[in-house]
C-alpha cells in the first residue's frame, strides 16, 4: 500500500498532544515493510509556512532536530533558523560502499 500524508496528519503525527497523534501513530505501527508513507511538497511549503509565520515561541519546537532532504525548502528554513542543522542524505549516500 502507498499512503501520502497531508500537513494536517504530519502536524497530528509530530504534536503529541494533538488530538488526532495517538491514532496516526498506532496505524503507522501496523503498516507492513511493504508499505510507502510519501510527503507532498505541498504539505512540506504548507509547513515551511506555518514556521515562518509562527510565534517565536512556538519556533524552538524544532530546536535540535535535523531536517533531512535535499529540496530546497530546507535551505529556506535554514535561513529563517540558521540553528538547524541540515542533512543530504542523497548525497551523502552516494559516498557509501
């Protein structure tokens, strides 16, 4: 099976104390190693959004994490928080044995 999450699950599914967490999170457990979970770059720009119109004190929620990907879009978070730390794992991999 193929899933694709919109900005609204990735929030629930991020935010513990959303209402919808718990029942994202306990049907990701039962996805099987066949399964494909995919993003849209919709909803990864709607998130981008959202933390740049956040209040400051809702934007260390990220504090400390490392955003992995090679669009664009989080080079442009990197700017707006210069503390995030950035990771190509494309490029990266392309390294290994």
């Amino acid at each position: 099976m193929r899933y694709l999450l919109d900005s609204d699950s990735l929030s629930d599914l991020y935010e513990p104390s959303s209402p919808g967490h718990r029942s994202i999170a306990r049907r990701f457990t039962t996805l099987a190693d066949s399964d494909l979970v995919f993003v849209s770059i919709l909803a990864i720009y709607e998130l981008e959004y959202g933390y740049a119109n956040a209040p400051d004190e809702r934007k260390p929620v990220i504090e400390g994490c490392t955003l992995i990907g090679a669009d664009e879009i989080y080079q442009e978070l990197q700017r707006l928080d210069p503390t995030l730390r950035i990771e190509n794992w494309l490029v990266e991999a392309s390294g290994l044995p």
